[in-house]
C-alpha cells in the first residue's frame, strides 16, 4: 500500500490552504497511492498571530472540510489530516478528520495537548477523551496520533496492540534547539518499540520544521523530506512488518499489559 506524505507550509488564509490540499490529493491519486497524511491545524497559520489556527477554527461542515470532501468524492484516497473546530464556551478542539469517498469516515480530539517548551495548547483548546480508531486501507489497520502524542509511547503500543500496521502523525513541530533531533529519534523510536510503520507529517515554513518522514518496523527511515514544500511517497510493505515482528517479537515479549486512558 502506497502512502503519500503531503507536506506544505499552512497560509493565513483557509481558502488557499484548502487549494493546496486537494491539489495535494489530486497529485497524490495521479502517483498511485492509497492513503495521503497531511500535516495538522492544515486550516490557518501565521507566526506573527500565534493563536490564529485557534481563531480560525471551523465546523466539519464548514466551507473548508466542505471543500476537501468535494474532492474527495473523485478519488479512491483516504486522506488525514488535523483542523481545529469549535467546542463550547469559546473554547475549540484539535480535530483529526479522516476522509474518504466524500464522507467522514474517523474522527479523533487529540489528547495530549502541547503544554511544552514555552507553549501552551490548552489556553484554548480542550482535550480529547477518546483512544483513536483504527482505520482499514487496503487490509492495513492505520493508528492516528496527532503531533506532541508522538512523546506519549503508551498510545502508540495501545494502538499497535488493538491492530495498527501503520500509525500516521499529522503534525506542526515547531522549531527550537535540539527538536528536530527529538522529532526523528521520537517517530523512530515508536516504529522501532513496537514494531510497526510510522508515517509522521510535519508543517513546514517559518515556524515549523518539516522533515515529513516514513520510518518502518526496524527503525529504518525510507522516506524523508526536508525543510520545503514536498510530496514523499513510500510504499508499506505486510511482509516487512511480518519478518519484523518474527525477528524481534517484543509484542509477545512484553510483561506489561494493554495501556489505557486515566
């Protein structure tokens, strides 16, 4: 199964985000794959107004989703991605949306909220309480994280125990001394622990690094873009993930039991 990592630098504008996104969907289709991951809180970014991906937020039937569903309906792609929608008092969710055929097939709140490094997501955003679903794409179970779960391992073996091949990271990491060592040794390290594909997505442009990479069941990076606007594609491969899992059986291993919410 073909995997398309759609990574590009989010506009303050939602209209010409929603542009890039279904050219990226259409490109995406034209090159063979089956799933696109785009990176998160695709719907608006400035970094002079910080807040303004919160201030931004639509409904999912707002004008942007709408868009992207249009699109989808004229391709066979399952695409993710993350835009943040309203919740109640002001406040707004990090919804991670999945889309396929036109409809909304997954949805899930992020979790684990970046309270880290001088930033606060919570100040306006509310938290999840939901382990996310898997997805079926081509006979692989998809796990989605959104960005900063990438540093919680429990959520990625909770996923990778209930069934997920491949665990899909729509991100914006932003930049700061050493993160863009934490990022690789992170996705890494959740493909390596447990076995699996990670595809993670990260925004680029002035505030967030980029680096989108593809790493699979043995720590390998097969995919990686840079700094820059880019399309990576990687193919995963069930026999990889087999042979992985016969060589190094940490699954069957493991003395601890299923991770869940507190």
């Amino acid at each position: 199964m073909r995997v398309a990592l759609g990574q590009f630098a989010v506009s303050r504008t939602w209209q010409e985000n929603a542009d890039t996104c279904c050219h990226l969907m259409q490109q995406a289709q034209q090159q063979g794959a089956r799933l696109l991951v785009l990176p998160e809180a695709v719907l608006a970014r400035d970094i002079a107004d910080p807040d303004l991906a919160v201030k931004s937020a639509q409904p999912l039937d707002g004008p942007f989703l709408s868009q992207l569903l249009a699109t989808s309906r004229d391709n066979t792609l399952t695409t993710v991605l993350t835009l943040h929608v309203p919740d109640a008092d002001g406040r707004v969710l990090n919804a991670l949306v999945v889309l396929r055929r036109g409809e909304i097939v997954a949805r899930y709140n992020k979790l684990h909220l970046y309270d880290a490094f001088a930033v606060q997501e919570s100040r306006h955003v509310s938290a999840g309480d939901q382990v996310p679903p898997l997805i079926d794409v081509d006979g692989l179970k998809v796990g989605l994280m959104t960005c900063y779960d990438i540093r919680f391992p429990e959520l990625a073996r909770r996923l990778v125990l209930d069934g997920a091949d491949l665990l899909v990271l729509p991100a914006a990491w932003v930049r700061g001394p050493l993160k863009e060592m934490h990022w690789e040794i992170l996705v890494t390290a959740r493909a390596l622990e447990n076995t699996c594909y990670v595809a993670a997505v990260g925004e680029c442009g002035p505030r967030n690094i980029g680096n989108s990479l593809v790493v699979d069941p043995l720590g390998v990076a097969i995919a990686r873009a840079a700094e820059v606007p880019a399309m990576v594609l990687a193919d995963i491969d069930p026999q990889r993930i087999a042979d992985a899992r016969s060589a190094l059986p940490v699954l069957q291993n493991r003395r601890f039991g299923r991770p869940d919410l507190i």
